[in-house]
C-alpha cells in the first residue's frame, strides 16, 4: 500500500554473524541476494540486512513503498525533503532514499 511502512533495513559488518544471531535467538528466516546482502523474514516485518565496512552510526533505513516513485520523489522534494540517493535498481525493483526535515534519511521502492 502507498505510503506504508513496507521493509526495514539494518547495516551489518558480517552478515554470517547477524544471521546466526537472529535464526538462534528468534528465529528469523533468510534468503541471500549475493555476498553484500540477506533478506530476513518471518519477524513481523520484512527487511534485510546490507554488509557495510563503514563504521554504523545510524543502522537503520526504514523503507516506505509507493507505486509511483516519480510521484513520490517530487512529493518530497516539494516538502523539502533532499534527495540523498537518485532513483536506482535493485533485485526486485527501484528506490530513492531521502533527508526529512529532521535528518533522518529513509527510503521509498516500488515493484512497478
């Protein structure tokens, strides 16, 4: 649904390591999507994790979906929101991540 909170993305250094900890504590499911990055599921809402060797300040990108990212984008920018990564592919689909007014950088995908 547009404008819902539809998947939550963490940074990790070892990808291994999280899945491990997850699977035995609880119980979350993963599909991997090549070396730099699983998804996790069967946690009340799906997300992934991404490998990152920068150190985790934030480790936290809440994705929103829309329908129609061009929509979406023009949206935010109009709110003052700033864009901080463009329109971009992915295994799935397509986002953009974005500033808020507050500082807090999230994301929108779309299937379409």
């Amino acid at each position: 649904m547009d404008n819902h909170i539809n998947y939550v993305e963490f940074k990790a250094p070892n990808l291994a390591k999280v899945k491990s900890f997850y699977q035995t504590v609880f119980n979350w499911e993963f599909t991997d999507y090549g070396p730099t990055y699983v998804a996790f599921s069967n946690s009340g809402l799906e997300g992934g994790f991404e490998k990152t060797d920068d150190e985790i300040v934030n480790g936290v990108l809440v994705v929103l979906y829309h329908s129609n990212l061009k929509t979406a984008k023009e949206a935010v920018m109009k709110a003052q929101g700033k864009i901080s990564e463009d329109i971009f592919s992915f295994p799935g689909g397509r986002r953009f991540h974005f500033i808020d007014p507050a500082g807090n950088e999230l994301a929108v995908w779309s299937d379409k």
